[in-house]
C-alpha cells in the first residue's frame, strides 16, 4: 500500500493531517447531536419537532447545530480538496 503522506512536504502533510481530524470531530459531533433524538438526518429531527414529538428546546437548537456543524462540515471538505489540489494530490 503506498503511504499518500510520504510524497507530501511536512507542512502539507500535518495541513490534510488536521483537516481530516476536524473533519472526523465534526462528523461524529454531528451523529451525536442527531442520535440524542434517535434520528440520523437534521430532516428527520426538523419533522419530529414540527409534530411535536420533540420539545421545540432543545430539539430546534439541535437541529439548527447539526445544521451548522454539516455545513461546516462540507467547508472544511472544500478546503481539504483544494488542498490536495495544491500539493499535487
């Protein structure tokens, strides 16, 4: 198996290296949020509130942070890409 990092100046290597545990951190907080209301999808926790299944607070806070933190989720994805890009990957 080739090692991708190998190739990579350790400047860039430690860059993708903290993307990618951000990237991690953001996905798994995000399940965390979800999965308090026994969901998988901030869709399917926006309807239960909307039924009123789950208490508006904190189950609107929640959905509004799992929002967020997919949003940043997908920033951070972005910019790892773009990363890549500039190494040479």
């Amino acid at each position: 198996m080739t090692n991708y990092f190998e190739s990579l100046p350790l400047a860039g290597a430690e860059q993708l290296e903290q993307l990618s545990r951000l990237l991690f951190e953001l996905r798994e907080n995000r399940k965390t949020v979800l999965r308090r209301h026994g969901v998988d999808s901030e869709e399917a926790l926006l309807d239960l509130v909307r039924e009123g299944s789950v208490a508006e607070h904190p189950g609107y806070d929640d959905y509004l942070g799992a929002c967020i933190l997919d949003a940043t989720r997908e920033a951070v994805r972005s910019q790892m890409q773009a990363a890549v890009v500039e190494l040479g990957g």
